[in-house]
C-alpha cells in the first residue's frame, strides 16, 4: 500500500489504522458518520508496505497506542 494524503488523514483521526503486524484496518465508523468508505473497505485486512530494514518499520508500541487511544473501532 502507497502513502496516500487521504488514507494518512484518515490515520490522524482515527478512522483507520495499522496493527502491530502491519495490517491495514478501517473503522465502521466512516459507513456510520459518512455514509461513504467502500474504496477504504476494499483495503481492510492488507498487509501494508514496509521497509526491509526493521529500524525503519513503523514502531510496534506506537501502533498499539494508535490502536488502544485514537482507532474509532
């Protein structure tokens, strides 16, 4: 998965996210508040790209922190 400025947005406020293991998740929350999503949902359970270089992975501890504090589930 490339980055994308609306998926990134979409991080930010918590209707989607990315698990410890790198999968892409999308809250039900976007079909429930805005009627829309389906293009998000399409990419539900992805494994997203990572570097190589684990030093250079998104960390573990933040994505559950992302997780457990801002996913709107």
């Amino acid at each position: 998965m490339l980055f994308r400025r609306d998926i990134h947005s979409l991080f930010d406020a918590g209707y989607v996210t990315v698990t410890p293991d790198l999968d892409f998740e999308v809250s039900r929350r976007i079909k429930e508040e805005f009627e829309n999503g389906r293009h998000y949902y399409a990419l539900h359970g992805n494994r997203i790209s990572a570097p190589e270089d684990a030093s250079l992975r998104p960390d573990p501890d933040a994505l559950t922190w992302h997780n457990e504090h801002c996913f709107r589930g």
